[in-house]
C-alpha cells in the first residue's frame, strides 16, 4: 500500500521518520507549486536508509559539482553519455575524481537537497514501496542524522540572518582581510564562482546547490569577513574598474605606464585570473596562500602598484 497526503498535513521529517523506523525501501516523491510552476522532488530510501534525494528533477545537482573535475574536451562529449551514472562512472574511470572525493560530494548533495525539501510549506508527497535500482545509490546515510543536520543549519541561520545576503546581491572578495582565516573544502567552489558581476543565486546555481544553503554558507563568510554582499545594480567591478582606469591613466602621464600597460589594464581579460578548482583545494588553506599563484596580465610591479592605491575599497 502507498502512502500519499499533503504536506499541511503531515510534515515531512513525520513522515520520513517513519518509514525510517519501519525499514520501507521506496521512492518519496514530492510535488509543490513555485511561482507559478510546478517543482517536484524526490526522496529514495533502502532499507529505512537515506540513499539519494533532489529538491528539483530538473537538474542534475551531483552533476554541477562534479564541473571542476576533468577537462575541456571530456566536458565536451558529456552530453553523448546516455545517463548521469554513466558519465560519473567516466570521470572516476579517467582519473579525475576519487572514489572517496565522489562519496563526499553525494552527501552532501543529498543532505543538502533533503534539508531543501524540509523547508517546503506546502505540496503534495506519494510514497512507492519498492527495491532502489542500483543507479539510484549515491550515498548511504541515517534519516535522523540529516534531521539533525536540518535543525543545526536552523539553529546558526538563527544567528547570522542578519549577514546572510539576498539572492539577487553580488557577492565579490575584498582586497583585504582584518585577519587570518580558514574555509572549508566546500566553500572553496563558491569562492571560485566570485567574480562582483554574479549574484549569489546564480552562483548557487553553477555550483547545484540549493540556495537556502549557499545564502547560509555565504553568511557565514560574510561574518569571516571573506565575503562581501553589494547591490546588484552596484557590484564591485565596475567601480574597481573605473578607478584602475584612472589610477592607469595618471599614471600614463606622469610616464609610469606606456600606453600599451593603460589600454590592458583598462581592458582586463575576464579569465586572466582565477581560483584553482575544487579538486586542486587543500585542508586549511588560507586566503594569503594565493598571492603567489595569480597570473597577472600585465606587468607585476606596476599591478601591484595599482593595487596598493585601490586596497581601501
């Protein structure tokens, strides 16, 4: 027998309690009106386990993870691959994921789309009793322990709401730091994703991940300091271009720059710098470590100098 109800009725972390405690293997699937379209979802459970779950059929979320591993020409005939495992079982395949990297990355992309679903308010839900292909296996993990997981995450949103930045702001480094700081290793590809022109929701986006739980990371770099939240009408770029422009073109005049250096640094190529991939990131890595690693364009002494002049900003 199947069992179906709305969620106004029966909350989900009810419902998935129980088919934990009573050992159901199945699908949950999970059907909400959004802004006027339909989103569905779906949880898939071995044993009263929690082996695989999405906040949204449409994409592929361990997919958009999995973007920072291989290379051009890979990506390239990605959509000949006839299914997701498939194209997973590639990359791990031609050496560029770890079977211990593709296992992280399936718990939290799980975790991560589970807590989505908890947050829904309203919709409909329809449990299927039956055996999980063995396709539908991306992680092995204990309901209670992502129920747990949904009410810390509650719990220190609770205490940095105020830092946690819109959807639609752009999110961009500063040039400086009051003071040292470490990440962790997911936070790495969202840093990546920063450029002062995307929005926070478009980076949730590229990376797959649900944006309720980017808006949370990101609050918590805000308050590290490592992140900074602008207008989207008002990112940082522009404005650090303008005055570069300016700084190029004294210093053109007072014969500090040729003309050549100004055109190029008032014209910076978009991929002249940046962050390593996630597969490149290491365990305690510090902000101050990439000063030596950038590929500046241009001459480094006069960047530098530029720099120096625009730090406050």
């Amino acid at each position: 027998m199947n069992l179906a109800g709305s969620l106004e009725a029966f909350a989900l972390s009810d419902v998935l309690t129980l088919l934990a405690s009573t050992g159901k293997s199945g699908r949950l699937s999970l059907t909400r009106l959004a802004e006027g379209e339909k989103c569905s979802g779906f949880v898939v459970l071995a044993g009263g386990r929690l082996v695989a779950a999405s906040g949204d059929i449409r994409r592929s979320a361990r997919l958009r993870r999995l973007i920072g591993h291989g290379d051009d020409s890979f990506w390239a005939d990605a959509h000949e691959w006839p299914d997701e495992q498939g194209l997973v079982a590639a990359l791990v395949g031609a050496g560029w994921v770890t079977e211990q990297e593709l296992a992280h990355i399936g718990v939290r992309v799980t975790t991560d789309a589970l807590i989505e679903l908890l947050a829904w308010p309203k919709g409909r839900f329809e449990f299927e009793v039956c055996e999980p292909a063995i396709t539908d296996f991306i992680t092995d993990l204990g309901v209670s322990e992502v129920l747990n997981e949904g009410h810390r995450r509650d719990t220190t949103r609770a205490g940095t709401d105020s830092l946690r930045p819109r959807a639609d702001s752009v999110l961009a480094l500063p040039l400086t730091i009051v003071a040292a700081a470490q990440i962790e290793r997911d936070d790495w590809p969202l840093l990546a994703l920063l450029d002062g022109i995307r929005t926070a929701g478009e980076v949730a986006e590229l990376c797959g991940r649900e944006t309720a739980s980017v808006l949370d990371r990101f609050a918590s770099l805000v308050g590290a300091g490592l992140v900074r939240e602008y207008p989207a009408a008002d990112g940082p770029t522009k404005r650090l271009l303008a005055r570069l422009r300016r700084v190029a073109e004294f210093e053109q005049r007072n014969n500090v720059l040729d003309r050549a250096d100004v055109e190029q640094i008032a014209r910076p190529t978009p991929a002249a710098l940046s962050l390593a991939p996630e597969s490149d990131f290491a365990a305690g890595w510090q902000p101050s470590d990439a000063l030596a690693d950038l590929a500046l364009p241009v001459d480094r002494e006069a960047v530098m100098r530029l720099i120096v002049g625009v730090q406050g900003l």
